[in-house]
C-alpha cells in the first residue's frame, strides 16, 4: 500500500509521503464522505451511479466539491494509469476541511481531495460462501450518507472475525437485518429475493441497483421488504452485495446453515452474470 501513488489535493506522490493536516475534520470528527469504484481490466466500472451517491452525499451534508464530475474521473483515471491498476478499486475521499476544532461548522473551509488504488481480483473471489454473525445495529439514522464515520461497523465485523464468522449482519430494534458492514444483505424464496427497502437506515448500494435489473432479466421478482435472521436462515439461499465482492454466497448465519450450507445456484447464476456484464463493460 505504501509504494502506491496517491493524489492529494491537486499533487499525485508516494502514499507514503501524503499529508494531511491534524485539524481536518474528516480526521477530528469523521466529517467526510468517500466512494469507491471498481476497476476491471484498467476501466471503472459503474463509476457515474457512485459519482452520482457521491455528490448526492455531500449535498445532504451542505459539504463542497473540490473539484466537478468531469474533474475527478480525469483524477481516477490518472491514479489508474500512474499505479497500473488492472483489476481493484480507486478509493475516493473528500472532508470538509481544515480549520480550529469546534463542533460550529465553519463555511470558510478548503475541503480536501484524497484517492489511492486499492489492489485486488475480486474476479478470483471464492464461491463457496461465507458466514455472518448477527449484531445490534448501532449505527447513527443517516446511513444512507456514504460518510467515513465507519466505527460501529468496523466493530461488528471485527467481533463477528473474532467469533470466528467472516462478517456481520446488523439488527435493527424490532429484530430485522439492516445490511452487512460493508454490503447489502438478501434471501431467496423461491422466484422472489427479498432485500431490505432502501431509505435512511442502509445505504442504497451502486452494486444492488444494478443487481435488481440482472434479477428481473433471470425472471426473479425483487421485493423490498426487511427479513428477520430467523427467515434468513430459513430461506433458500442468501448473498450479500458490493462493489468489491459483487454477489457473494452466504451460508452460515449465527453457526446455522442455510439449505445445505453450499452455495446457490441462484447466487452464482447472479454473480456470474454480473461479473459477464461487467467484462463486457471493461472491453467497450
């Protein structure tokens, strides 16, 4: 990671000499917000619907842009060309700047642009599957907000680790999933797939809009609605959804098996035809 180039604010340099200043707010009070998209064979992949989150994210917080839509894609592409990045991510951050800290939010502020290759093949993810571990949901109202303020899901996957599952699944205060730490969370029942409506309390992923139109093609019916762990566990299949991992299997909730505790069929039919769209994409 530190021999990766990096921009900051107008200057590509080694991660490991990028500098920030100890005031900012993004690293006082997690007063920032951040995207990140895919890149597959040197091309971003669902970039415009991220820049669209992106930008929609900074209006609910009154935040500026440093720099326009056009702008930042020619930034993304060149931290693309300058760490040869074939397959992985370009993480994007923006905070709201520097100044003395206090709780009163300044309007005289800079903000900060920040972006990095992240190096992977989720292209060579592994299908066999995953299991989550349940946590209460303790996350702030505004999820639908794509900020950095990522603490309470940090902690749920880090104690999910610990218990020996590979990720978690948050419950709300009436006993529904809410979404995993990183990802969105569905079942299968029969020809519907069942995932949590997207308002204020998940982030409406860029991956899980683009999935409902590959479902709807596969002849599926997707219903918004929440589902406790219980019908989770009972269901057919369950996945999780996002930009690094696309459609992944989950198998095992709370140590208990889904179906046969293999992979569905109906999952990997979605990620394969995902992963074809996405191929086809980075070829045009």
């Amino acid at each position: 990671m530190n021999n990766c180039i990096a921009y900051v604010n107008g200057e590509y340099c080694k991660a490991e000499d990028a500098k920030i200043s100890i005031f900012d707010r993004g690293f006082l009070m997690g007063d920032a917000v951040y995207e990140v998209s895919a890149v597959i064979k040197g091309c971003l992949i669902d970039n415009e619907p991220h820049l669209d989150r992106l930008f929609r994210s900074l209006g609910e917080l009154n935040m500026p842009s440093p720099a326009n839509r056009a702008e930042i894609i020619r930034i993304q592409k060149e931290v693309i060309s300058r760490n040869q990045l074939d397959n992985g991510e370009v993480y994007l951050q923006i905070t709201r700047g520097s100044g003395p800290r206090d709780f009163l939010i300044k309007e005289d502020m800079q903000p900060n642009l920040v972006m990095f290759p992240l190096f992977f093949d989720p292209l060579n993810a592994d299908n066999r599957g995953i299991a989550v571990q349940t946590l209460p949901d303790i996350r702030w109202l505004r999820r639908d907000i794509k900020t950095t303020q990522l603490l309470a899901q940090s902690l749920a996957r880090s104690i999910a680790a610990h218990h020996g599952f590979d990720d978690a699944w948050m419950v709300d205060s009436e006993g529904y999933v809410t979404e995993g730490s990183a990802n969105n969370a569905y079942i299968v029942k029969g020809d519907r797939i069942f995932t949590r409506y997207a308002n204020n309390e998940i982030l409406n992923g860029i991956t899980r809009r683009t999935m409902f139109g590959i479902i709807k093609e596969m002849g599926l019916t997707v219903v918004e609605q929440a589902f406790t762990p219980r019908e989770a566990i009972l269901a057919d299949e369950a996945f999780i959804t996002s930009a690094g991992n696309w459609a992944t299997p989950v198998v095992n909730i709370d140590g208990e098996m889904i179906g046969n505790g293999q992979a569905g069929a109906v999952t990997l039919e979605l990620r394969r035809r995902y992963i074809t769209a996405l191929e086809q994409l980075s070829s045009e």
